[in-house]
C-alpha cells in the first residue's frame, strides 16, 4: 500500500498533536484538515503560525498539500477514495456522526474517547466496522505508553506473582477551561476513563467486582456545572486485587502521572516525566559557607499531557497503520469491550459518587445493558462476540 490518505476532524489542542505526529510519517499523508465553521479563522491562524503548508478547499492552487475545509463540506471526505482513513479529534457530541459516515464510506477510522455518548450507539459502530471488516480504534492512549506497557507486559508475565494492589495517580495539568469543562462529559467521562481502562489493562486476568467514590469540588465555577474536581476511586477485583485511583483538575506543580502494582513477589512503579532527572543538592541557608540552596532540587514534573505522552501518541498512529495494512491479521491492542467497559464503569463511578454506595459491578452491568440497550448482557456476555447482539430501538 502507497501512502494512507487520512482526513483529521477537528483541531483543537488534540488535534494539534495528532497532526503534528501525522505530518512526520512518510507511510501517511493528510488530505484534508476539518474544522468547524465557527473556528476556521482560528486553524488558519494556528496552521499559519506553525508554518503548515496548506490550502483551502476555494483556493485555486496545484500544490498537493492538505486541505483545509468547513465541516459543512464533509461529504467531500467521505466521496473522496483518495481517503483512507479518519481522524476523528473534534468535540465528545460530533464523534458519533463522523465515526458512522466514515464507517459506511469505507474508511477505517481512529477516534479519540469516547467513540459515542451511549453504550448502545458504540456497540453499533464495531458492528458496522466489523461488517465492513474496517479497523476502529478509540484511542486509550495510555495503553500505548511504553513504561506503562512495559510494565503491564512484565505482570503478565508474572515477575509479581499474586496482585495484592494497584495504585494510579493522574492530576491534571493545566486545568482545562470552564468552557472545555462544560462539554467534557464530567469527570468521570473526561479524566477517569483513562484510569478505570488502566488498572484493567494491569490486572488482565480478572473483572472489576465493585466500585466505590468519594469526591469534591474545591473549585466554585466547576461545583456550578454539578461537577467535581478531586476524586479517590475505590475498585475491587474478583481476583481481589483492590485497585484506587487518585484523579484531581489541579495538578499545578505538573501533570501527575503515575501508577503502582504491589504483588507477592514485589513491585513495579511508572512514574512521571521530567525534563531532566539531575539533582542537584546543597547545604540549606549557610551563606557564611556559600550555601544559599535549598537542599536537594529536582527538575519539575512534565507540564501538560502533550509532554507526557507525547511516545503514546506516535505508537497510536504506529498501531492504526498496522491495523490498515495488516487488516484481519493485527490484532488490535484495544477491542470492543475494553470501550465499553469504560464507559459503563464511568457511570457506575456516577451512580457510587450520587448515591454514596458501594456497587456491585456485575449487577449494574446486568440492570445498565437491560435498560439502555433493550437486552441483558453479563460482564462475561459483553467480553464475548458483540456482532450478533440484537439492540432494541
């Protein structure tokens, strides 16, 4: 296969990194650019200013570079056969439609979290992938992170023996604005996600058996929406590894990233990223000595999540080639129940942190799929084949 054709939708601070990672790969080429007609001016702007070579799709210019264009115009994605793949980085509410054209005009499709706002709507979408025999792959970026695959590789492979805990930390860096926050989906939906698919990605061998949240909101205009800011999530596992996951919007010292497995045999801890790992120690408020210092000093933690998974964006892009071009052959490293999951465990964190309860995991499964899909599937049913599971209107 020549050079995959690839239409990014949306480009806002997502699709920014995407395209950044895009445009370095001779095995992709972006063909066109969609943004918003409300935020035209803002991606010329940006494109302009990163020195993008580009045109727009009025523009009557030869040079083969990608095409900036209104999403209004979108059908000229899905009718162009020189498109091979989508993008889809724009807000939460638009994933569904563009995930679903894209699918139908046969283009595999990379969508960042969530693909849809409802579990029925996402079951769909595989289905409609797998018909088409269509790679679809929301993007978990950490499972793509070399320490934190690294270390999920080495639990697999036993060097910790039994689970007995496993510990996350993911304090947000800067705090994204009111305005991002009030279409983010809460949270839960936003920021959790990330760390629920995580401690299940590091414990592969068993099912999270219950879930239990405690949580507040320090910060007034984020109390206003109903939504909180600091959260300790509580998971129990069959296998009774106890996971906790400590998610906060104010990681101001940095972008607070780490997670711990403690077994039988010992531990294994990811932790954060800094600019430099030199320390630099001196006497503390000597001057008569020539030390003024402050003891030990350490380079901060990376800023935002752009510096931090900067390697999992690029083995992202790595893996969907492989998925295009190896097709049925690639396994994909995130399947249909893992997005799912999420976002059934994102709600169950809903329901714990409303109610102030412990839920029982398996049961909510059974009492949310009866509800939202027509049918009742098990944690187990759900795991299975997906494909001819029948979903009420």
């Amino acid at each position: 296969m020549s050079q995959i054709g690839i239409a990014l939708f949306g480009l806002g601070r997502i699709g920014k990194i995407h395209l950044d990672i895009l445009s370095t790969r001779r095995a992709v080429k972006v063909v066109y650019i969609v943004e918003h007609e409300n935020y035209l001016e803002a991606a010329k702007k940006w494109l302009d200013e990163e020195q993008y070579d580009y045109k727009l799709h009025n523009e009557n210019c030869s040079k083969n570079v990608p095409i900036l264009i209104p999403s209004s115009l979108s059908e000229t994605v899905y009718n162009d056969p020189n498109v091979q793949a989508v993008y889809v980085c724009t807000p939460t509410n638009l994933h569904e439609d563009i995930v679903v054209s894209s699918l139908t005009a046969k283009k595999a499709v990379f969508c960042e979290k969530p693909l849809s706002q409802t579990v029925k709507s996402t079951i769909k979408m595989y289905q409609l992938a797998e018909k088409f025999e269509l790679p679809l792959l929301c993007a978990f970026n950490r499972r793509f992170d070399p320490q934190l695959v690294e270390q999920a590789d080495l639990i697999s492979k036993g060097v910790l023996g039994d689970l007995f805990v496993i510990k996350t930390v993911a304090r947000d860096n800067p705090r994204p604005s009111d305005d991002y926050l009030k279409i983010s989906g809460g949270i839960f939906h936003d920021c959790a996600v990330h760390d629920l698919d995580l401690v299940r990605f590091m414990n592969q061998k068993s099912e999270i058996s219950s879930v239990f949240v405690s949580a507040s909101a320090y910060c007034p205009s984020i109390k206003a929406m109903g939504d909180v800011d600091t959260v300790i999530i509580v998971l129990e596992f069959e296998n009774g590894v106890i996971a906790s996951i400590d998610l906060s919007r104010h990681g101001g010292y940095g972008y607070d990233q780490r997670c711990e497995v403690f077994g039988k045999l010992g531990m294994l801890s990811s932790e954060n990223q800094r600019d430099s790992w030199m320390q630099h120690s001196v006497g503390r408020d000597l001057p008569e000595e020539g030390f003024t210092g402050k003891g030990t000093v350490l380079a901060p933690v990376q800023y935002t999540f752009r510096q931090r998974y900067e390697k999992a964006y690029s083995e992202e892009l790595t893996h969907f080639i492989e998925l295009i071009k190896g097709k049925n052959s690639v396994q994909p490293r995130i399947i249909s129940s893992d997005t799912i999951f999420a976002h059934i465990l994102a709600d169950a964190c809903h329901e714990s942190h409303d109610k102030g309860v412990k839920v029982d995991f398996k049961e909510y499964v059974r009492n949310y799929t009866k509800k939202e899909l027509g049918v009742e599937l098990s944690v187990e049913q759900i795991k299975q084949d997906l494909s001819s599971v029948s979903i009420s209107e």
